[in-house]
C-alpha cells in the first residue's frame, strides 16, 4: 500500500467564514484519531481568511475512502451545507 496524500481547498462564501471555521475546527481531533490518519491539519490563508487549507496524510486510499464516508464529516457537510463557495482536493501519492 502507498500512503495518500491530500490537499483539500475550502472556501467559505461571504459572511460564513466564522462558521466554516468552527465546523473545520471540529474535524481536525476527530480525524486525527481515526485509524490510518498520519496527520490532518487545518491551515487559513492570511491574505484570504476565506480560504482554508488541509494537508491530509493517510497509511492508504481504502482507509481515506473510509474517512470520506465518516459520521463526523457528514455533520460537517450537513453544517456547512449552503456556505462554501468551492470544495476542491488534489490527491498525492507520499514518496519516501
């Protein structure tokens, strides 16, 4: 198996940056303990406080795959459901 990667790009629309925090926020102690989680953290661009950054990396893609599909991060989609402008990821594979 070769580890995964990820860059997850979040924009919270006008006036929700606040909320888009908090509900990221939220994610990062849960994710954290997931099985497979080898780090999740949230980063917030200082020229755009709209503009959040995770850099996710996971022991494989079943185990993120399995993460995608967690309770947590379904609360987080039902939270922000309305206040994100964009939602984008770029997938990468871990060279040692």
């Amino acid at each position: 198996m070769s580890r995964l990667s990820i860059v997850a790009n979040v924009h919270a629309r006008p006036g929700q940056v606040d909320l888009v925090k908090a509900e990221l926020k939220k994610l990062v102690p849960l994710t954290r303990a997931e099985e497979g989680c080898i780090n999740y953290d949230l980063h917030q661009d200082h020229s755009d406080p709209a503009h959040f950054i995770l850099y996710e990396n996971w022991e494989s893609r079943e185990i993120w795959e399995t993460h995608k599909g967690g309770a947590h991060l379904r609360e987080y989609m039902d939270a922000t459901s309305g206040k994100i402008d964009e939602y984008n990821f770029i997938e990468m594979t871990y060279i040692d």
